[in-house]
C-alpha cells in the first residue's frame, strides 16, 4: 500500500483533531504542517512528528512528495488556498466551509472538474456515526424526516477557537455554522432546498456579525427544518440536532444518538472509529486510492453553498 503523503496547514484547535485523526490511519504520513506562527507551530510538528514546518502554504506545495493537503485555515483563506492547491496537482480536502461567497465556491468545483482531482469539503455531520446511522435507515425506508429542529449554540464574544486561544480571524453563523445544518438536511431528508427563510439579531458592534440568526427550510420532499444559532448562548454549547420522523424521534450530539425519550442509542458499530473528525479523514485518503469522488466532495456540498448565499442576499434586503 503505498503511503499518501499529507501536508496539513492550520495547527489551531482544528487542525490539531485532524492531526490526532490521521495518525489512526493505516498508510498516512503527515509530512508538513503550515502555521501562522513559526514557534507555536513547531511545537505542534514536534508532537507530531512532523518533519517539515512553514508559515506558507506555498512552500508546502512545492514538495513533491506532498499528495494531499488538509486545510484547517481561516474561512477567508479557504477558496483561495484549495484553488492553490489544486493547481499544485494535489488533493485537497479544506474543511467547512468552502467559501464564504457562492462565486468562490463554484470556482473551486469548477477548477476541481477540470483537474479531476479529490477535492472534499469538511462537512462532518455527513460522517458523526449518529447522523450515519440514521442515514442508513433512512436509505433503507425505515425512517423518513417530517423535521429537524437543530441549535447551534456558542458563547463567543471575542475571536477565540474551540481551544479558547485567540483567532486572527471571524467566524461566521450563516457561512460556517449554518453550512453544517443545511447541507445535512438536504442529505438527511432527500431531495432539494426548495425554500430557506432566514432573520437575524443585531449586528455586533465590534466583530461586525450578527450573533443570534433563525434559519427555515423546506425540502423537495416536504420535509421541513428550523435552525437557531446563537454565539451570546451561556448554556450547553454546540450543536444539538432532533430528527422527527415517520417511525421515531431521534436526538444526535455530535457522534452521539438517544432517542426521543432520550435513551442512548448505541451507534459504536457503525463504522471503524466513533470520531468524525476521523471518519471524515478515512473518506478522504480512501477516495485518493481508489480514484473516486468523495461523500462530501466539492461538487456534492455546493448546492449548500447556493442555499446560503440566498439567504444572505435576504438578510442583506432586509438590513
């Protein structure tokens, strides 16, 4: 089995969940990792084992023996940087979301169909073994969406990551934190967004976001979601999802699943790891070897991408 090659760039609190993914993997070497800090991302390589260091993505495009690049970057960077990355003849995998403007992403897809190279997005509810459980049954007619009920709750008032260190960058409810809930109910529920409302709350003063939005969307098979995101929420943090379906109600907590009377449903067997993060990186390096398009790939999660950037044309008419 020949060993794929892997330059990560972003050594921040997700780069790191992908950094500890991959070395569970059979056949992986992450041989360069890119930071905006030369020390700190030293001492991350060093923990790794990672050979090769840079501050430029450039300089870890220019290895040759680099086959695949993971990008844990800023939302900003993320279309630019996959693009680069492409154009180096290497696979890319850039993690959620895509772009933070529609025109970027279908770029991307565009130059990804040119090369014929695995370029995948990030979206990990596609690959938490609670949501993959319920897809099963879903494909196989047991289940059927009426409604997701999802909220997507933070308490971020400055720029920190989940690693409570600061950002050099804003992250985004609707471009990021969205993008999760909208591309899962279209693949949970089937079908298209044939409909997507979206309000939001006052627009912070310093960071220039809005910190509380109420998403709707109705798909083409009648299945309905209603989505609350917040970054001023001090209760439980994270992303709570209730599926309401025909023959059952079920709640999921990132890997995990109970049932609607909150009785755990045990989903350990579902697949090889009951990490995401991982079994989205697993999907990655295995469409790389078998030459094949990824769950998840650019060209599946762009519809997604169009749903937000109505929904930001809406909020924008409305301001």
């Amino acid at each position: 089995m020949k060993t794929i090659r892997v330059a990560l760039a972003g050594a921040g609190a997700f780069g790191i969940k992908h950094l500890e993914g991959l070395r569970n993997i059979d056949g992986v070497e992450v041989v360069s990792l890119v930071g905006r800090e030369l020390d700190k991302t030293r001492e991350v390589a060093e923990k790794f084992g990672i050979g090769h260091v840079a501050t430029d993505l450039a300089d870890s495009l220019a290895l040759a023996e680099v086959d695949a690049v993971i990008l844990c970057t800023p939302t900003q960077m993320h279309a630019a940087q996959a693009m680069a990355c492409l154009k180096a003849g290497k696979h890319v995998q850039v993690e959620i979301p895509l772009a933070d403007r529609l025109a970027d992403a279908e770029a991307v897809a565009a130059l990804q169909k040119q090369t014929g190279l695995v370029a995948m997005c990030g979206h990990t509810r596609r690959f938490n073994p609670s949501h993959q459980y319920l897809h099963r049954r879903i494909a196989a007619g047991e289940l059927a969406v009426q409604q997701m009920d999802v909220q997507t709750y933070f308490f971020r008032r400055t720029n920190m990551n989940a690693l409570g260190q600061p950002r050099s960058w804003t992250d985004h409810l609707l471009w990021h934190h969205a993008a999760h809930t909208v591309d899962l109910f279209a693949y949970q529920a089937g079908g298209e967004i044939v409909a997507a409302h979206a309000l939001q709350g006052p627009i912070h003063p310093t960071l220039g976001i809005a910190m509380d939005m109420s998403i709707q969307l109705k798909a083409s098979t009648g299945a309905i979601c209603t989505l609350s995101l917040s970054f001023n929420n001090e209760g439980p943090l994270g992303t709570f999802f209730r599926y309401i379906c025909d023959n059952g109600t079920f709640i999921a907590r990132y890997d995990d699943l109970f049932d609607g009377k909150e009785q755990k449903i045990d989903v350990s067997r579902v697949d090889v790891s009951m990490n995401g993060i991982e079994l989205q990186d697993r999907e990655f390096i295995a469409a790389i070897r078998e030459g094949r398009e990824p769950n998840a790939s650019v060209a599946q999660v762009l519809p997604c991408y169009r749903t937000l950037h109505r929904l930001e044309q809406q909020l924008a008419a409305v301001a």
